[in-house]
C-alpha cells in the first residue's frame, strides 16, 4: 500500500476516534461495557447537519481560515503554529513528511515561510459538527520568492482546545490534473541525447531533427537572427541549415538534472561541409519530457565570442579618403610614411616591379627605390564595395613620374582591413595598363626593324 495513503487514512480514523471519546466517556469503548446507543453518537458519525439558517456559525468557521492566512501574512512561524492543535497533524502541500507535532509543524514553516506564500481562497465547503469543524476546499497558493504558483486541495479539521477553534488536522495536496510525476534521467542519458541530435543532422532530413524538438520549441540559431518558436519553424530553419552539410563534434560540456528537466551545457565545433570550414559554438540544450521522451525545449547556439568580427562603421567616402591619405604619404617621399599605410601582414604587387612585396620591409624597399621619382597619383575612375571589416576601392589611375616627364596609366586593387584600431591596406595591387604594354612593346618592334643592318 503507498505509504502516503496509508498514513492520510489512519490519521483521519485516529484523529474521528480523538473526537469520539471526548463526546462519549472512556468506559463507553470498553468492551464489557454495554450502552443503548447515544443520539449524539449518531451525530458525529453520520452525516452532520448543515447550520444553513446558522449563519453566524458559518461564518465563525470561515474566518479560521482567514485568521491562517493572516498568520501566514506575518512570517512568523510561531503565529502560524499558534493556530494548531498541540497534537495536531500536518500534511504539507510541498513536502512528502508528515508533521505530527508543533515542534515539527514550526519547523516547517520555518522554511516555508521564507518562500513568502499568498493565499486565495478559491471554493470552500463546511461541515460542522459537534465541537468540531471541517472546511474543505480549493486555494491558490503564490510562492513569490520563487515566482511559482499553483492550485491546491486543502481540508482542514478543527476542534475546540482549550475554548478556542484549534487546527486539528490540515491536508493540503497539488490539484492531481496539474500534477507532472517526476521522469528519472541519468547524466549518460543526457549526454546520449546529444548523440542522437548529432545522428539526425548526418541523415541531412529536416523532420528527423525536429521530431527531437518539443511542439513549442524555441531555438535561438548559430547562423540567424530569427528565433524559432515552432516545431514547424524549426524544420524550416533546418532545411535550409542541413544544405550545408554539417557535422557536430562535442568538446566540453557539462550536465544538470532537476525535476521533469535536463540540461546539456558546453561547446561543439560544427563542420561544414559545403565550405569546408569548421565553427566552434556555445550551447545550451533544456530537454523536457513530451510525448513519452524527452525532447528539446530549448536550443541556443552562439559562435565562440573570441572568434566573432564586430563590424566596424564605415561609408564609401571614408574609404576613397583612405586613397588620399596614401598620396599624401607619397608626397611626403618618406618611404616609412608610406609603408606605415600597410597592415603587418599585407601583400603588395607593385607597378614597377616584378618582385611580390610580402613584408612591411620589403614594401619600404620598393617605396625608397619609387618616391625618388617623385610620383604624383590621381584616380580616373573607381568603384567601392564594403563588407565586415574590410572594403575594397578598385579602378583605374595614373601616375606623374619624373618631375611630368613620365606617365603612367594603371589598374589598381586596394582591399583595406580594421587592424590595431585603425584601416590599414592588407592588399595593394598595381598594373600597367596592358594594351598600354601591347603599344610599348610594337613600338620597340619597329625600332628594331628600322635600324640599318651593319
């Protein structure tokens, strides 16, 4: 027989046979005792009468409630325990442990009371008999420390101790209907649920991963600013995703365990296929038991804060004033000006050179060689485009060399980074006009055919 069941019923039959023998005389339980039977007796043990024309009883029954309430109100576990009898028995609504005393009553709301409980009454129904009272009926009881809040049967039987109305007996128990029995779970249990997540990304079907999903799903994706609050939306976040071919590999995680909930913690590193490049993320998985397993409430993935690029403000005219600022370095003819323009790791494809310069070094060994010309640069013609931290401004300019002797018309490529703070250029490259080239060299040609022959 469960154990909570068995200890509800016997306290009832020992608290009816308390009442009992304060109506009749010790003697009358006796078994060489033989007494006619008593109307009194019959009283208490059929149904009792309803005091309905009795409203002054009614309402002294009903306000013992309310002077508990009140006593609650106090956050005093010594008021609250005043109310009950001194061999009174409590069946809380939040713990499996009878109380069967005041020194254990107290001892309860002691910690009871630290969650601040409100209560509303919400239906009641009395029953008064002969020196006791039972008012049973629904409340809905608040715990505001921890923002909880749920509905409850409640009885309460009162007796008269000492002249006043004594809580005899409280039983108070969770609405059954509202009631989720707890789902065990293990920790390799949790961690197995991640593996079954990882199988159904590689079966690249969208239904398969969200049937993992509870029907209210929220996920927060790695790769969009959408919310997904559906089971519906979050299989039409995955058809797209699973395009792309990825592959999860957990690398550190850790695991909690309550009541009817499980949480998965920790870091993968997401593959994809597609592009070939891997993605370390942050995650959170809350599994909650639905449809008889347990499935995901919530899904939140983030890229690892480190690797994320915050992208820096920038319009097209600050990045063709970046061109400006470049010529003006050449007009300085100081070739660690200029190459102080350059990012650490920058690739330049000079216009007078064959040789890559791949180092800051090297870019200022092709500028002391080039600012002895004295070159002045204007762009003819040029386009912009813009991306996270980087632009590129490409086009067409040309070059004054020489003192204007020597011009020079060439194609050129300017990709500028966010580096150190500041916009450095990462790539510069510089070329020739070619059909430019093509006449240079049918005029060397041409030459060549009309010098006389010795």
């Amino acid at each position: 027989m469960n154990h909570r069941f068995y200890y509800s019923y016997s306290y009832c039959f020992l608290h009816i046979l308390f009442l009992a023998r304060r109506v009749f005389p010790t003697a009358a339980f006796h078994p060489s005792v033989r007494t006619a039977p008593s109307t009194t007796a019959l009283n208490l043990f059929q149904r009792p009468r309803k005091y309905d024309g009795d409203a002054a009883a009614q309402a002294e029954i009903r306000a013992l409630f309310l002077l508990w309430n009140d006593a609650l109100a106090t956050g005093d576990a010594r008021i609250v325990t005043a109310r009950y009898a001194e061999d009174a028995v409590l069946f809380p609504v939040d713990s499996d442990i009878p109380r069967m005393d005041r020194d254990s009553i107290r001892a309860y709301y002691d910690t009871f009371l630290r969650k601040r409980p409100q209560v509303f009454q919400i239906k009641s129904q009395l029953r008064i008999g002969k020196g006791w009272a039972q008012d049973s009926g629904i409340y809905e009881l608040t715990l505001a420390e921890e923002g909880t809040m749920l509905e409850a049967r409640y009885s309460f039987l009162y007796a008269q101790e000492n002249g006043q109305w004594k809580i005899q007996h409280q039983h108070s128990s969770v609405r059954p209907e509202s009631v989720r029995f707890n789902q065990p779970i293990a920790e390799s249990q949790v961690r197995d649920l991640f593996q079954v997540w990882q199988r159904a990304l590689v079966s690249l079907d969208p239904k398969v991963v969200a049937d993992l999903y509870t029907r209210n799903a929220v996920v927060f994706p790695m790769d969009s600013d959408t919310p997904r609050n559906s089971r519906d939306a979050v299989q039409d976040y995955y058809r797209t995703f699973l395009k792309r071919g990825p592959v999860a590999k957990l690398q550190d995680s850790f695991v909690q365990i309550s009541s009817n909930w499980a949480k998965h913690i920790g870091m993968y590193e997401i593959a994809m296929q597609d592009k070939r490049e891997k993605i370390r993320c942050r995650f959170s998985f809350l599994y909650t038991f639905e449809e008889g397993q347990w499935r995901i409430a919530h899904h939140h993935a983030s890229v690892m804060p480190e690797g994320i690029a915050v992208a820096q403000p920038i319009t097209q005219q600050q990045v063709r004033s970046w061109f400006q600022e470049w010529n003006d370095a050449l007009a300085t003819g100081d070739a660690s000006i200029v190459a102080s323009r350059y990012a650490r790791n920058a690739v330049y494809l000079p216009t007078l050179s064959d040789a890559p310069r791949t180092t800051n070094h090297l870019i200022r060994d092709y500028f002391e060689m080039f600012l002895k010309r004295g070159p002045e640069c204007a762009i003819e013609s040029g386009d912009i485009f813009l991306g996270t931290n980087w632009a590129l401004d490409f086009g067409v300019y040309s070059f004054t060399l020489d003192g204007g002797e020597t011009k020079i018309r060439a194609r050129y490529s300017f990709v500028y980074s966010y580096e150190d703070g500041d916009w450095k250029i990462s790539h510069h490259h510089s070329s020739i006009m070619p059909e430019v080239l093509l006449s240079y060299e049918e005029e060397e040609e041409s030459a060549a055919l009309q010098k006389p022959r010795l």
